[in-house]
C-alpha cells in the first residue's frame, strides 16, 4: 500500500467519523429541543393551574356574597310582609 493510499484511507475514517458526530448531535439537538418545549409547557400548565385556583377562590367568594344577599333580601322581604300585616291589622 502506498502512503498516498494510507493517507486517503485516513482521510476517510476521519470524514466518516466527523458524519457520525454532526448525526449524534442532531438527534441530541432535537431531544434538547423537546425538552425544552416539555418544560415550557409544564410551566404553562402550572400557571393555568394558579390562574384556576384563584378563579375557584374568587368564584366561592362571589357564591358566597350572593348567599349573603339573598338571605338579607330574605329578612326585608320577611319585615315588609310583617309590617304590612301589622299596618293591615
């Protein structure tokens, strides 16, 4: 074998060798790439999880103010019949 033949053999092995990291490194890329999108969308769904305990909370609240209104409607509505019956008497 002559060095001219040596040489190109080398060179080869060092070019396939070279392809065979730019194909490791793609797919490497790609996983980072998923992974970064998998942790966006963990984040993104943590926040809509706090977004909808505080609707929850203010929902209950609100349910809970319109309890409170009702029941004091209740009482007027319980004095004016009262009154209109005393009156009436």
């Amino acid at each position: 074998m002559s060095e001219r033949t040596v040489d190109l053999i080398c060179a080869d092995v060092q070019q396939a060798k070279n392809e065979a990291k730019k194909n490791i490194l793609l797919p490497v890329r790609e996983v980072e790439d998923v992974l970064a999108l998998v942790d966006s969308l963990q984040q993104q769904v943590a926040e809509l999880k706090r977004q909808l305990r505080r609707s929850d909370r203010e929902w209950a609240s609100a349910t809970n103010e319109v309890v409170r209104l009702q029941e004091q409607l209740g009482e007027k509505d319980r004095k004016i019949a009262w009154l209109t019956n005393e009156l009436g008497e």
